[in-house]
C-alpha cells in the first residue's frame, strides 16, 4: 500500500530542467574530513551545524559535543556529513573546535548540483619512523 493511499490527499511535485532553468534544490552539500598522516585516518566524532541543523559522525554520538576531546580513525566512512539544501547561502559550523578542523566555520553558497566543502583535520601531527635493517 503507497503513501497516498494512507494520506487524506496526496501532493505530487513534477520539477521539469530545461534549458536555462534554475534548481531549488535541494542538493547535496557534502563537508568532507581531509585525512590526517599517512595511511589516512580522521578525527571522531566530529559535528556540523548548518541552518540549525546538527548532524554528527559517528551516528547517535550525544551531542554537545565535548570541545576538548577527538579520536582518531580508520574507518573513512565516518569522514563526512551530508545535508540535502535548497538554493541559498548558509552558514556552518564544525565541532568540536578549531584546534581540530580546519576551517571550524564558514559560508557555503548552494545553487545548483552537488556542493563539497573541505575540513582539514588538524588535531594531530604526523611522525614517520624510518627502520634500516643492520
């Protein structure tokens, strides 16, 4: 059984792109982790606030999220968080802080098709041992 059947009235919307038309939306905004070191790893859990909306990595993570404490990890799928905007300028933030993320705030302008927003992952330095055999 679809939806309409259960609803009182049902709203079908039919958005047409032809030649020189615009997008509402909405469109996938991405904010992407740039992994830190060398093999990569990112920061954990992480958050963006967009419009009033948080989301966070990893999923379910309580939020506030505490501004002094990050993990490292290997799993790239909790390196990004995604929205699903209409056309517009919006402003971001990313927690916990900037001594982890940079930029930890900004402006993201959506118009038309996918938007990727890069967050460097700063929370760490990289040390690389060289081993010689005797």
């Amino acid at each position: 059984m679809g939806i309409c059947a259960l609803a009182t009235f049902c709203l079908v919307l039919i958005v047409l792109r032809g030649g020189g038309a615009t997008s509402t939306g909405p469109h996938l905004v991405i904010f992407r982790q740039e992994g830190a070191c060398s093999p990569p790893f990112w920061g954990v859990p992480w958050s963006v606030t967009i419009d009033g909306w948080t989301k966070v990595q990893p999923v379910g993570t309580s939020l506030p999220l505490n501004d002094n404490f990050l993990q490292g990890t290997t799993n790239e799928s909790l390196s990004t968080i995604t929205f699903l905007l209409p056309s517009g300028t919006y402003e971001y933030q990313v927690h916990p802080s900037n001594m982890f993320f940079t930029p930890s705030s900004g402006t993201v302008t959506v118009s038309e098709g996918e938007v990727e927003v890069n967050i460097a992952y700063s929370g760490t330095s990289c040390t690389t041992t060289v081993t010689t055999a005797p």
